[in-house]
C-alpha cells in the first residue's frame, strides 16, 4: 500500500514539474486592445454590497418612506 501511495505520489509531481516546464516555454501573447482610459486615467466603479436591499428601497425608484440622496445623486 506504501508502495502505491509513493508511486502516485510521484506521478503528481513529475506531472506537475512537466507541465510547469511547458508553460516556460510558450510566448506570451500581446493584447492588441487598446486600453480602456487614457494613461493616468482610473475607471470610476463604484461597489454597493446591502444585505436584504430591494430595487424599490431606494427612493430614486420610488420609494417615499426612504430618504436615499447620496445615492440618488450617484443614479443621476
């Protein structure tokens, strides 16, 4: 049982050194895209992350019992 437990053993790490060498060796492609701003320029992205929020909890959407303007001003 040693025996084959040592033997996959090193299966998966001759595997895994073969497929490291590989990688070495194949080029790197260039992207041709040209990039999304301008050089000095960072994307404006925003990330709300609420728990239990609801499309109509904001009062941009409607809602009259929430008072939501910070973030009314960010939909507009």
């Amino acid at each position: 049982m040693k025996q084959l437990i040592s033997l996959a053993l090193l299966i998966c790490i001759l595997t895994g050194s073969l497929t490291a060498a590989e990688k070495k060796n194949v080029p790197e492609k260039k992207s041709q895209s040209r990039p999304a701003t301008e050089p000095g320029k960072h994307p404006n992205i925003v990330i709300f992350l609420a728990d239990d929020q609801g499309w109509g909890d904001l009062s941009h959407n409607g809602n009259t019992n929430l008072h939501t303007p910070n973030v009314d001003s960010l939909a507009t």
